[in-house]
C-alpha cells in the first residue's frame, strides 16, 4: 500500500515538472509582453485579373447553360419520330401493352 501512495506521489510530481516545463516554454514563445514593437506598414499596387471580375464568372455561367441546353436538345427539329403505345385488357388480371416506334432516317 506504501508503494502504490509513492508511485503515485512521483507520478503527480512528475506530471506537474512537465507541465510547468511546457507552460515556461509556451511563455517564452508570448512576444508582447516585454518587447518593444513597431509597425511597418507598405501599399502595393496590385493589378487585377480578367478573372477577378463578377461579370465575367456571370458571363461564363450564361455561355455555360447555352452551350448545355444546346447540347442536350440534340437538334430535335431534325429527327421525328412517331411512337405510340396501346394497352389492351384481355382478363381482369392480365394487361397486354404493344408499343411501336417508327424514326425517319438520316440516310440519303
């Protein structure tokens, strides 16, 4: 029983040496305490990019969705197509559904 209370009374003090070890060096790294400081202030002109401006991500986001919306209409009015389907009910539990596509093709 003794020797655990000294173990454990070398551990408290071996923790609290660390600690105050850390907390010296964490100190001396605070320079604002006792150190004399002077501020320095430089303007420099920066020149913008022609991308740094708004009105061109607007701009790009326009020609964006145009060329999207272009992409995905895939040139509809060129191409028909006819589809219809019928749904006919044999029995009262069954349903037949026939569906026919007819395309006009591109070929010359």
């Amino acid at each position: 029983m003794k020797s655990s209370t000294n173990a454990i009374t070398f551990k408290m003090f071996l923790s609290l040496m660390v600690l105050s070890f850390i907390q010296t060096a964490i100190w001396a790294q605070d320079s604002s305490s006792s150190s004399s400081s002077s501020t320095t202030s430089t303007s420099v002109k920066v020149a913008e990019t022609w991308y740094s401006s708004p009105w061109i991500w607007i701009a790009a986001a326009a020609v964006f969705i145009l060329l999207l919306v272009a992409l995905t209409r895939g040139g509809g009015s060129s191409r028909s197509s006819t589809a219809s389907t019928t749904a006919t009910t044999t029995d009262a539990d069954r349903v037949t559904v026939t569906k026919t596509v007819d395309r006009d093709s591109d070929t010359v």
